[in-house]
C-alpha cells in the first residue's frame, strides 16, 4: 500500500470512533500490521511541522470532575474511575480509554 493509502486509512481508523482493534477487525486488516504503519508514520513526521492538534469529541451526560495536574497533566474523574492523562498522550488511546469508561459507568 502506497503512503497516502497508509495515512488515509490512519485517518479513517481515528475518524470511525472505533477502537483500533474492531476496525481493523472490520476492514479486514491486521491489527499489528496497522500498528506497524501508525509506528511508521509516527517516525516518518516527527521531524516534520508540529501536526495539528486533533480533539476526540467525547459526550457525556453528567458532569466530569478534571483537575489540572503539574505539567500539563490532568486527572478525570468520573464514577470511580480516575484517569490521569499526561501531556503528549497518544489520542487514539485516549478516546478508546474514554469510551470504554463511558460505557463502565452508564
């Protein structure tokens, strides 16, 4: 697979709101093989431009408690559950982080 197909899948895993595994369950793909290209892409842009930040969109019915933590870290708490996101946290790990939390608790 050429390049820009590697980045355009990439970008469609992050844009589905599935986890990784499901889609590349779904799209016939294997995980480590795909794990290889985020890996790959990752190495190839670090010394590239800074990307743009890309935000998870997370709903959540009730209020989320967040405390801001030295450097730049923050702390979510929610139901029992504490999750303690560090600054440079991989996004894709987040969402899936959040949404499995999401699903625990409602």
């Amino acid at each position: 697979m050429t390049w820009e197909g590697r980045l355009r899948m990439i970008e469609e895993q992050q844009a589905s709101g599935q986890s990784v595994q499901r889609w590349c369950l779904e799209k016939g793909i294997s995980y480590n093989t795909f794990q290889n290209w985020r890996k790959t892409v990752r190495r190839r842009t670090a010394g590239e431009s800074k990307p743009s930040v890309v935000w998870a969109d997370v709903s959540v019915s009730e209020t989320i408690k967040t405390k801001t933590l030295g450097r730049g870290a923050i702390k979510i708490i929610r139901n029992g559950w504490t999750v303690t996101v560090e600054t440079g946290c991989d996004s894709g790990l987040l969402t899936e982080v959040l949404q499995a939390v999401n699903r625990s608790c409602c």
